[in-house]
C-alpha cells in the first residue's frame, strides 16, 4: 500500500499549488499489489543488509556511502 501526498494551501483549497514535492508513505509489510522490484525495495527498506540485495536498485540504495557524501558537503560549507 503507497499514500501520496503532496502540499496545499488551507486557505484556498481549490489553489494549484503543485511545488513538486510529494511524500510516499509505504506500508512495507505490506503483502498485495505492487510488482518484483517494489517488493524487493521494500523488503530492502525493512532490512537494509548484504542478503536483501537482490537486483540494480537495491544494490544503488546499498553502496550509498552516506558518510562520504556528508563530508564532500562539510567541505562545501567551509
């Protein structure tokens, strides 16, 4: 199951207020609909280890090198 939300104005409702931004909530336990490879992100998302990487895009969310990416932004602050 996938809830998407996007932002709006509360004063004006009916106001396109289309930004871009969207927020995806996944029920990763969740069992019906979707296909292969949002089962297999989700199961990764669940449990983000060596043994659930399974096809491209698990193995792109697992060689994300959080730690580098923070110093190469430590270094553009200074």
């Amino acid at each position: 199951m996938c809830y998407t939300i996007k932002n709006m104005c509360e004063e004006v409702p009916k106001l396109d207020y289309d930004d871009g931004l969207k927020i995806m909530y996944f029920n990763i336990q969740g069992v019906k609909g979707g296909n292969e490879v949002i089962h297999n992100l989700l199961k990764f998302m669940l449990n983000s280890n060596a043994e659930n990487v399974v096809d491209d895009t698990t193995r792109k969310m697992y060689d994300y090198d959080v730690d580098k990416i923070y110093e190469e932004y430590k270094k553009v602050l200074h």
